[in-house]
C-alpha cells in the first residue's frame, strides 16, 4: 500500500548522485531502498530502526536488488551513533509521529546533517480518511472509550496543518517547508485481507481492539468489510491517503 507515498517522499527530498543519506525508523526498509537506487555507487544510505529484526528483513530486500550502497544500523533516533555534519540528507515516513521526544530526535538529526543540507518527513494526516474510518472507525463506534491510549503512540500526532513544522522550527531548522498531499493507498487484494493486515500493524490501537467483547467481533468483521468494499475497483482497494510532507534545512 505505501508504494505511491515511498515516492512521494523520495520525489520531495530530491536526492541527487552521490548522497550521503540517513533513514529513520526505516523499518522492513523503505524509503531507504529507494533512496539507495537514486543517489547511485557514489552515494550512501543508511537505514536505521530500533528493531534489528526489520533491519534484517530491509538488508535482504536491498541485497536482491543487488545494492552495495546500502547498510543499517541499528539505534535510537533520540541518539545517533553517528558524528557531526556526517549526511547530506536526513529522510523519515511513519516515523516522526512516534518519536517519544520529537524534539531531541530532530535536534540530533539536524547534528548528524551537514549545513545545508535538509531533513524530510512523512506523516499521517487526519483520522477522518477513508482507510481509518473504514477500519479502526467502524471498531470505535462499537467499543467507544479512547480510540488511542492516551500518551501512547499517536499516528495522527501531526495532522493538524503546521504542527509538524512548528516542531522543525524548534528544533532549529531553517527553510521550513510543510504541505499536505493525497496520495494513492492501494491495497492489492480483498477488503479480508487488508483488514486482517490492519490487525495485525496496529499497535497504537491495540488498547482499543482488545477492549472488544469475543461476541461482538463477527458483526464487527462484517461491517470492516462492507465499509471496505466500497473502495473496490476490480482487484484493488483504492482508499487513497492524506499524508503531511514536511522538512526544513540545517
């Protein structure tokens, strides 16, 4: 599903032959793994997440590919083992929302970036799309109570527009840039299938989703479904996603 939003961020951070770049919260690897086919043998990208069983699966990915330029490194993005002024390029989608202290994470990646050089990140825009209200909206009509824990991981912490932007500025990047883009969220198969693929990926909603009573679980499935079903063309589910691009310069 995060094909068209991957390019979407690579397209906006712009890189160039010969980069040298840092990935946050990378994950099973992207966009890292396309960052690493843009900036070319010249170039560098490093992924990095806290999870060293992500960062196997994002080595593997980049090892069919065959890419040389492409390593991890497994740390926190609240400290980075990396010096001063060591990349030309800092990239992060889905991740800053989760970061504990946003401000510290920004702080140092503006101190691993070389002056000029920018920072770009992708987050989640409002809760109302059609993906989450088909989803995690239809649980919460149900259960009622938080949809989210509260001070728990919160995938929509920068929806509100500048809110992003606002925290770049704190954290002394000049330059800021903040702007809201809908982007195609394709899933590529039935609405059974993306919504067992929700379940299973929703952490910040999982207070809510075991808050669920056993009985009410199968009327539950069949209204995700239903409300699925309305985003079918042929064999895709074409929801399409209101995310929030951002960055700012060192």
């Amino acid at each position: 599903m995060g094909k068209a939003v991957t390019e979407a961020l690579v397209e906006y951070a712009q890189p160039r032959p010969g980069t040298q770049v840092l990935d946050l919260a990378s994950g099973t690897g992207e966009p890292a793994i396309s960052l690493a086919m843009r900036v070319g043998a010249q170039g560098k990208v490093i992924a990095l997440d806290r999870s060293a069983g992500l960062l196997e699966i994002a080595q593997g990915r980049a090892q069919e590919r065959g890419l040389r330029n492409f390593f991890t490194q497994q740390a926190d993005a609240h400290a980075l083992p990396f010096a001063d002024n060591s990349f030309d390029l800092g990239t992060c989608r889905f991740g800053v929302m989760f970061f504990g202290d946003v401000g510290l994470a920004l702080r140092e990646v503006r101190r691993v970036l070389r002056t000029g050089s920018r920072a770009c990140f992708l987050a989640w825009g409002p809760f109302d799309q059609p993906y989450w209200r088909s989803t995690m909206g239809v649980v919460h009509r149900h259960v009622g109570g938080p949809m989210l824990q509260p001070g728990g991981p919160d995938p929509f912490r920068f929806a509100a527009p500048g809110s992003l932007s606002a925290v770049l500025q704190s954290a002394g990047f000049r330059e800021v840039h903040e702007e809201t883009k809908r982007l195609p969220w394709t899933w590529p198969g039935t609405p059974e299938e993306v919504w067992e693929q929700a379940q299973a990926a929703a952490v910040p909603f999982r207070a809510m989703l075991d808050r669920v009573p056993a009985g009410m679980w199968a009327q539950i499935h069949a209204e995700v479904h239903a409300a699925i079903r309305q985003y079918v063309e042929g064999e895709n589910i074409l929801f399409g996603a209101s995310v929030v691009l951002a960055s700012g310069s060192k």
